[in-house]
C-alpha cells in the first residue's frame, strides 16, 4: 500500500531536474551592456569590431565580452559608468549609421543558453526602460487619401482619354469640372466602374460654364481607413523595432488613434526616438530617360516634371515626379535566388491599388528604368531620401516582380530588409515619454522578491510547525512549486510585471491549499480509527476531488482575466494559472511521492507525525 510504481519516480525526478535546470538563468543577473546595430537593419560589416575596440581602447574604456547576434554587436561592461562612457564615444565615432543603444544583457553562461536556458523578462516596471504613447495624425491620413483619390481620377480619365478642365481637391470633397454633359457622363461611369475609386459618393453640379461632379468619402469608407492606418502604422513600428534587435518590445493599440510602445532594458530616450522616430517610406517613380541626372547636378537646371535624387554613393539620379507606387501598398518583400539564373533578387508583392498601377506602367515602358527611392523620416522633422535600386523594367507585371541585377545575397538581404521595413500609413507624434530607471526598477523587483520570501517563509513555518513531518514534506513541495513556476515563466518566455509578482505571492498561499484538505482528511480517517497506510491512502483519494474542483473554478477565472484583460491584469492571470498547474503535481503528486518513500510500502506504522 502506498508506494508508486518506478517510473513515476522517475517522471517526478526528470520534472523537478528540467525545472531546476530552466530555472537557474535566474540567478546570473545583469550586465549593463551596448548593443550596436545598423541603423536600416543592414548586415554588420566585418571591419565594424574593429573599429569600435579600437574607439574604446582609446579612451581607456574596458569592456567584459563581446558577441554578435544576427545583426548586431552587443558590448558587456562591469559598470554603468563604463556602459555611458562607452555610449558617448560610440556615437560620435560611428556617426548616424549606426544605432547605439544603452541595454540589459543577461550573463546566463553559455552552456545554459545552448540548451534554450534563459531568464524571465522583467517587464519595463522591473527592469527600467522607455514608455512613448504615440498620437496617430488622422487628419493627415484623410488628407493623404483623399489627395490619391485625385490623383487615381486624374489618371482614370487620362487613360480613357477624357478631356477635363481641372481636377483638385476643395477642403473634404474632390472636384472634377469636364467641358461637356457627355463627358461628365463618362466621368461618372469610369469613377463608379473604377475599383480603386469604391467607396465615393458622387454627384453632379454646374460651376460657371463646365460641368462639375463632387465626390466625398463615404463615412464607413473613413473609419475604415482610419482602423487601416492604424493597424499599418503598428506593423510598421513593431517591425522597425523587431529588425533592429530591441528585445521584448511592447507595441500596441490604445484607445482609437494612439500607440503605446515600450522598450524594456533601453536607458537613453534619445536613441529609443531613434529607433521608433526614423521609420522609412518607399517610393517607386520611373527614371527620367530623356534629360542627363549629371548634366542637370552641375548646372542645377532639372525638367519641371522631374526631380533630382542621389543613390547610396552619392551619384546622381534624375526621377519623374509622377509616383507609381508607393510603400503602403507594398505586403511583402523577400531575398533569394532567380531559379533559371541562380542571380539573387527580390522578390515584392503589392495589394490590389498597387499591382493596377503597375501594370499599367510597365506596359508603357518596357526597357525603361525604374527606380525605388528610400525616404526616412527622423526626429526633429529631418527627411532624407536616396534611392536604394534602379532596375530596368523587362516586361510588364503587376501584383507580384522580381528585381534582379544585384551585385550580391547581401544586397539582396539589405534591400528585401529596407522594403519590409515599410511605411506608415499617416504620421504619428510622441504625446506622452516616460523612463524608468535601473535603479527603481531594481527597487521593484526588491520588494517583490521580499514579499514572495516573507511569504514563503510564513507558510513554510506554519505548516512545520502545524502538521509536523507532513508540514515539513508540504514545504518541500511548496519550494519545488516555486522552482518549477520560474522556469515555466523563463521556458515560456512570459514578461514578469509587479502584478506578475503578486500573481506569485497569491500563488505560495494557494499552493498549501491541497496539502491542508489532504492531511485533515487524513486526520479525520485516524480520528475513525482507521490505520496509518488506510489513512494516507483515504486521505489523497477522497480529498482529490475536492481539490480538482477548487483549482479548476480558479483557472477558468485566470482564463477570463486574461482573455478581457489589458497588460498588467494579463501577467497577473499568467502567474496564477501557471502557479495553480505546478501547484497541483506538486502538492498531490509530489508529496504523495515522498510520503510513500517515508511511511508506504512494506513498512510497519505505528503512528503518523500529522
């Protein structure tokens, strides 16, 4: 009676191993540390490490260790001091090419991190870090859409050769003055047949001698193209943070037009602008074929339906003015090799607005060049524009192409990086910065980790002291529970908050629960005179039930906790149900296991220490 069969052991065993080796990341800590990145995502160049030891070497500044993750350096020091030091001189011997941003990096040892081993991710209330609430301009976004709306008439009446007088945009309505009732007819039929122009309300007017149609946007059409822009603009960022490195970043929805981004770990709010505040716009315009890009730079005489740009080596490159396509109607963007040439390309995928217009300019010229031109908006309202590639347009396409002719996979990679890097759908504005330093989040986490050992400490004297031997197996159960409950959250992957931490102190009470309805019912069975073996054996059996019930009831509350909940109500719920699953193999399963190995089996028991 009483006594487990081996592999239950031996799963008991396995479990409490694997939890305790997930766990101990936990108890490395931090070094402060700089994490170096191209400031477009590009690949870090070999000559790069170089010169930065070289930087710090010169300034007397040591650094612990260095190591390089995907596309970026990352710099560990044995103080903060040197971690600023070493920011200062890095920015100004790098320049504006590169990101240097202040950060965290755990100093887990390597074995650990090659079998997946990591620490819980402390959220910005733990850790410090930057909060920015961004306002999206939805003004602008109206605005923006309603000038391409004239442009998408401009040029459906263009091509079904229809003579106009103007088109032009008047405050919220689009107006469109044609010479003759019979054109205005077929204006009225290219607009409602056009797919690029659902969503307008049309009507017919008279200004002066022409004969006039106003459109404005329908309502439905604008919120939808407010939800779009909203959505689009948090890709965009949640992108451009991911791609350059930024660990764990927080980036989400608030309210209808605003965006909360929160970088855990980044210290400087001058380089966390950066790396929010420098999102990029593509732009596809057609290469000025007729007039020389060089002779136009010396003598600054540029046709007036063309603009001068440069390329990545400061030549320059004549454009037409006239935009093809451009960023948000691009969906995706990868490198790889042509299948017939082996050549690298990219390949690029465009929504339905923009595969149309396409196609309709690459019919028209085929043998022409094309170009993509690259525009950055960085903060303090600075804007620079370069144009990444120029292609020659082979036949025509529309939703999806292949741009080819490029030296290198690496160029490939870079510029596949630089089109998903993607626009934003309407300009955003930071309304509200907030930095929590290292130090109060240290605090927190201080004051956590007491409240969790006050806690624990509390329970595992009453349960010692109440239930004798039983009390001291419910402890090492209670201890197990704990370990196991941080290497889920480390394996997992789960951002730790202080209501993180409350989760877990609720947790260390709650996990007592089992063990105190199982050892008074086994109190119970020896107060009816059973014997020893009956009553453990009574005692888990009857009492499981009882416990299963309890423990369901407040996972399906967690549940709901998480499902409605906004962030911080979220790592509450996620402690809790985590702690109630550990909780229970712990508290049944476990001290069952060391009960039978202490009273079960072939053992005579006279009395039980309960």
């Amino acid at each position: 009676m009483n006594q487990y069969p081996a592999w239950k052991y031996l799963l008991i065993v396995l479990i409490l191993v694997i939890g305790t080796l997930y766990a101990l990341p936990n108890l490395f800590g931090e070094d402060p540390a700089l994490q170096i990145t191209s400031a477009r995502g590009f690949t870090i160049p070999l000559d790069l490490e170089a010169n930065i030891e070289d930087a710090l070497v010169v300034e007397q500044i040591e650094f612990k260790n260095k190591e390089q993750q995907g596309n970026r350096l990352l710099y560990r020091f044995n103080s903060t001091e040197d971690q600023l030091l070493g920011a200062g001189v890095l920015n100004e011997a790098l320049g504006e090419q590169y990101v240097v941003a202040l950060n965290l990096a755990h100093s887990t040892p390597t074995w650990l991190r090659s079998i997946g081993g990591k620490p819980m991710t402390l959220g910005l209330d733990l850790q410090g870090g930057v909060h920015f609430l961004m306002q999206v301009d939805m003004d602008t976004a109206r605005s923006q859409q309603l000038d391409r709306y004239v442009s998408d008439i401009r040029t459906a009446l263009r091509e079904e050769r229809i003579r106009y007088v103007s088109v032009r945009r008047e405050g919220s309505r689009m107006l469109t003055l044609l010479r003759s009732a019979e054109d205005r007819d077929r204006t009225l039929n290219v607009i409602q047949r056009d797919q690029s122009l659902q969503g307008l309300d049309v009507k017919e007017i008279e200004v002066g001698d022409n004969f006039g149609l106003s459109a404005t946007v329908r309502e439905q059409q604008l919120l939808e193209l407010q939800k779009t822009a909203l959505k689009q603009n948090i890709t965009t960022l949640r992108n451009r943070v991911n791609e350059i490195g930024v660990a764990e970043p927080v980036i989400q929805q608030q309210g209808a037009d605003r965006v909360v981004v929160q970088l855990p770990g980044v210290q400087d709010t001058v380089q966390a602008k950066k790396i929010i505040g420098a999102t990029a716009t593509l732009e596809y315009r057609a290469v000025d074929e007729a007039n020389d890009a060089f002779t136009a730079a010396q003598t600054g005489r540029v046709p007036p339906e063309s603009r001068l740009y440069t390329d990545a080596t400061g030549q320059p490159v004549l454009l037409k003015k006239r935009l093809i396509v451009s960023g948000e109607q691009l969906i995706g963007a990868n490198s790889g090799f042509d299948q017939q040439t082996g050549q690298p390309q990219v390949s690029v995928t465009l929504n339905g607005v923009g595969a149309k217009r396409m196609l309709d300019f690459t019919r028209e010229n085929v043998g022409n060049r094309m170009a993509v031109v690259y525009i950055e908006q960085k903060p303090g309202g600075r804007t620079t524009e370069e144009v990444i590639s120029v292609a020659v347009v082979r036949e025509p396409f529309g939703k999806r192409f292949q741009t080819t002719g490029l030296d290198s996979m690496n160029e490939a990679s870079q510029l596949a990086l630089l089109l998903r890097a993607g626009a934003l759908a309407a300009p955003m504005e930071i309304v509200e910065e907030r930095t929590v330093g290292p130090s109060l989040g240290a605090d927190n986490v201080a004051q956590g980790f007491k409240s969790v050992m006050i806690g624990f400490v509390l329970v595992l004297v009453f349960m010692a002291v109440y239930y004798r031997v039983f009390g001291l197996v419910a402890d090492l159960a209670l201890f197990a529970n704990l370990v196991l409950l941080i290497s889920l959250l480390s394996m997992l992957g789960a951002t730790l908050t202080m209501p993180g931490i409350a989760g877990i102190v609720l947790t260390v009470g709650m996990a007592v629960d089992a063990n105190v309805l199982i050892f008074e019912r086994i109190r119970e069975e020896l107060r009816n005179g059973n014997t020893p073996q009956a009553s453990i054996r009574a005692g888990y059996d009857k009492a499981f039930s009882t416990i299963a019930d309890a423990n369901i009831t407040t996972l399906i509350a967690a549940f709901v906790l998480f499902l409605f909940g906004t962030g911080p109500i979220k790592g509450f719920a996620v402690t809790l149900s985590l702690g109630i699953v550990t909780s229970m193999f712990t508290a049944i399963m476990g001290t069952r296991a060391v009960v039978n190995l202490i009273y079960g089996g072939k053992k005579r028991v006279g009395k039980l220490a309960i």
